[in-house]
C-alpha cells in the first residue's frame, strides 16, 4: 500500500478529495478489490489513525478462533461487567444471559462495549494481535483512546518537518487525557488487509467466515457506507468507529457476480465530540466514489497514470 494518492482512476480520488475539502475534515482512504485483483486507490494509506472501535473486528475473529466449538456457551453479563458505549448490553440494567456467539454479535451489530470488555478479558489482547499479524496488518494495536491519540499525534509529529506553537492537536489531546475507553490505533491500508483476509477464508475455517462476515452485514440502521451503498443488488458489511472527532467505516461491498471491494475510509473533524451527520454521509460519498473506480477499471481495461 502507498502512502500518498494514487493515479489508477484519477476521477474517483479527485471526487473522495474534494468531498473531504467540502466537509472541512483530515482523512485516509484505501479500496481494492478482497482478492488483491486491479487497482489501489489510496490516500495517506499508511498514516496512523486512532481507530476507536474499529479493534473489535479482529477480536471477533479472535473469540471464535478460542470458542469455535464452544460460541453457544452460556455467559453471565451481571451489572458490574457493563461499560458505557455501544447498544445492547451497555444499555441494560439487569443480570442477562447470552451465549459467546450473541456477544460476538452485539460487539459487531452494535458496537457494545460491554460485550467487547467480556470478550477481550476472556482471550486477552495477544490473541487480538495474532489476528492482526495472521491478516499482514503492520501497524495496528490494542490501547486505551488517550492513549491512541497521544500515540498518533507523536507520530505525524515526528514525520512533519514543520514546527508549531499550540494546535488542534494539543486540544484533542487535552480532550482525551483522561479517557480510559478500550480503542485503537490502525491504518486505511491495513483495515483493507483485515477485510481482504477475512473473505478470502485466510483467518478462519468456512464456518466462521461466514459467521461475522453475516453479522458485519447486519448493522442496526445503516450508516456512513451501509447507508450511500443501500440499494438493491448491493450487500455492505461494514463496521465503524467513532470517538470524538473522529468517524470512521471499513467496509466489504458486494455487487452481484462481482468480486468484492474492501474500502475504508479514516477521517477526523474539527468538532472534538459533536455527532455532525454530513460527515457520516460524507464518509459514505467518499466511499462510493473509490468502489466506483474500482469496478469502472474492469470495463476500462485498467486506469493510466497521468
């Protein structure tokens, strides 16, 4: 993956560009086809990006690699184990009883925190990281989101050859310094390597592909990716991550008699813990424009660098 954009369809990264131009926010991009086929087109591919909830991806691929004869298990979710974020378990208030495969599917429907805690305190995070190496994701790990903020601001520092007095990243910084929710640091390129390793089958045997391959699919009102992308003839399965500015979706789309394209798009605003819905439509132009160019290179015959 190339860290700068690049010129296999012009069009389509000009129109993800200007889209990010228009709505005022910092972004990465990465789409290819799931089987490696064709083009990449990318933008800061390689740049490193607080991914919020986006861990809980490979740490459902991790609970079923544990559990794989075991996910009907019965799990007692008591009140003390619940954390905030999230809908399912967060939400509630007394004892509940589910199985592991149930949890699997509140973290990845809906993004509950307290079925990511059970699930991580149950496998540990080592396990999450084998996935991660198992998919050839090289710069992805498991932190609390203050953490993951400081490590990605030290990070763009070091590579930025300017120096400055107080910015935007000092205040996200002192916006997160106390906050203690599990997140993550990862990048366009390697949530592509992620999806592209999970529909291939190289993470896990058949019957678990298709397990969170189906949940990722069944998100509980579609959004960003999943909302652009609805229409007949197409099937997203997506999953995102959001703390404070930042907004993001990974997703797989599947157009019928098509090979799939992996897309994610990494963005960060200005506004540090406001829900703004254009950028989450916006996230889902972007989105649209790169899988565009994807499928336009099979009837073009391949796209010509400038």
């Amino acid at each position: 993956m190339r860290s700068e954009s690049t010129v296999e369809s012009p069009m389509a990264i000009t129109s993800a560009l200007e889209t990010a131009d228009d709505l005022g926010i910092d972004l990465s991009f990465c789409a290819q086809r799931v089987d490696g086929s064709g083009p990449v087109l990318s933008h800061r591919a390689d740049a490193l990006w607080p991914g919020a909830s986006l861990y809980k991806l490979p740490a459902g691929i991790a609970l079923h690699r544990a559990k794989e004869d075991r996910l009907s298990e019965p799990v007692l979710v008591l009140p003390q184990h619940r954390v905030d974020g999230g809908a399912g378990l967060s939400l509630m208030e007394d004892p509940v009883t589910v199985t592991w495969r149930e949890l699997v599917r509140f973290m990845l429907v809906g993004s509950d925190n307290t079925a990511a805690a059970i699930i991580l305190d149950e496998i540990g995070i080592p396990a999450v990281d084998a996935v991660a190496l198992d998919a050839g994701m090289r710069d992805s790990t498991i932190a609390s989101a203050a953490e993951t903020v400081r490590q990605s601001v030290d990070t763009a520092r070091r590579r930025s050859s300017f120096t400055t007095g107080r910015d935007l990243d000092d205040d996200l910084l002192d916006f997160t310094r106390t906050d203690q929710v599990l997140g993550s640091l990862t990048t366009a390129a390697d949530q592509v390597r992620l999806l592209s390793s999970l529909w291939s089958g190289a993470l896990m045997d058949s019957r678990g592909t298709n397990m969170i391959c189906s949940m990722l699919a069944q998100q509980i009102a579609p959004t960003r990716i999943s909302r652009t992308l609805s229409y007949p003839g197409v099937r997203v399965a997506a999953k995102t991550g959001t703390r404070g500015p930042f907004r993001h979706d990974s997703a797989v789309v599947s157009h019928e008699r098509e090979t799939p394209v992996a897309v994610s798009v990494l963005t960060r605003s200005l506004e540090f813990d406001r829900l703004i819905p254009a950028i989450d439509d916006g996230i889902g132009g972007i989105a649209a424009s790169l899988v565009d160019g994807i499928r336009s290179e099979s009837s073009h015959g391949g796209w010509q660098s400038g």
